[in-house]
C-alpha cells in the first residue's frame, strides 16, 4: 500500500515578517522592507533635538515625560527691568542692567542681550553694543521674583567727530532690552547722562 507523504511547508515560517520596531521618537514604524524616515523632534525652544537613543525609545502609544519645571527660557513678557548704577570715575561709568522675573513660573536666562537708548521724543539714538566676555555666558535659573543682571560700561569722554563742549550725545531717558534669545523688547528708565562713543555701550553676559 502507497502511503501519502504529507509535507508540512508551513513549519519555519519568518514569524517576523510584518513585525513593527520601535522608531528614535519612541513610535513604531514598519519593518526594513518598507520603513520610513523618523521625523526630527522640535524643541520647545526653536531648536531641534537629537534623537534618543534605540535603547531608551519609549514603549507605543506612551507620552513624551514632561520637561523638568523651570527648562524654558525666560520670555520678554516675564520680565521687567531697570538700570542701577555702581561705581564711576575719569569720565567712565558703570551700571548693572538687572532683569527681574515677575512672572509665576521659574525661568532660565543665557548669554547676552540687546538694547537701545531711547531719546525724550521716543525716537532711537545712536547706540553700539560690545559684548564683554568678563562674566561669560552660564545658565542663571530664576525662580519668580529672582534676577539676574548684566554689568554695563560707558565712557561719557568725548570721542573724535563728537562736540567737544556741552552734551557729547543726546541724552536718554530710556533703555529698550531685548533679552537673551527674545526678539520683544522691554524698557527700563535711563536716567544716567548721555552716553558718549556715539552710544557705545560695553555689556557683559548676565549672571547671577
């Protein structure tokens, strides 16, 4: 009697096949054969971050953990701010440009900042801001209410091409700030004298 052979085509079958891996943004994608770009992750501060890596991604369907409080930077619209002035002396001035945190959530302020003199009309005046690298940048958390401040220095010496009798510039009565990485500006009363150099201003980072 003839026995029927049966064969059993199924048995090591790629179980894999149509199987998902997880992606660098913690999704899943599918396999090889037909996998798509990650897409970047955008940070909350305009700039991209790097991809985590395979083994940290997290599990399907899970939510991205929230940012520690306090990892945002410090928005024009948190802050207030004045100018207070220290020591002076042979024609030179010192000021401390202080940033105040008036907001209800803790922030984070680094590197330098802009500015501009204002005159009693509300128009600009000649203004040149150099950056001093005596305090450098460091990251200066302020928790509300907390401040951080930038050392500023100006001559009130006239330059060349400037009068050299009466007001060597138009005097100020206000300083518009634009804090580190803001595109806003604030303003602080100016109640300092005019600033010769044809507005030069020296301006450290802030720090703490």
């Amino acid at each position: 009697m003839a026995l029927a052979a049966v064969l059993l085509s199924s048995c090591g079958q790629d179980q894999r096949l149509g199987a998902t891996v997880p992606n660098a943004q913690g999704g899943t994608s599918p396999s090889a054969a037909a996998s798509e770009e990650a897409q970047p992750t955008q940070a909350q501060t305009g700039t991209s971050e790097a991809a985590e890596p395979a083994t940290s991604a997290r599990p399907t369907g899970s939510k991205p953990a929230p940012k520690p409080a306090g990892s945002e930077r410090c928005h024009t619209s948190m802050l207030s701010g004045s100018v207070q002035p220290s020591d002076s002396g042979a024609g030179q001035r010192y000021a401390e440009l202080v940033l105040t945190n008036t907001s209800g959530e803790t922030c984070n302020i680094y590197g330098y900042g802009g500015m501009q003199l204002i005159g009693a009309d509300g128009s600009p005046l000649p203004t040149k801001v150099e950056r001093t690298p005596n305090p450098g940048p460091a990251l200066v958390r302020l928790a509300p209410g907390g401040s951080a401040s930038a050392t500023l220095h100006w001559s009130v010496i006239p330059h060349e091409g400037e009068p050299e009798t009466g007001q060597c510039e138009p005097t100020p009565v206000r300083l518009d700030v634009i804090p580190p990485d803001e595109t806003d500006a604030l303003s602080a009363t100016w109640d300092l004298g005019a600033v010769c150099g044809f507005g030069t201003i020296s301006g450290s980072a802030y720090h703490s």
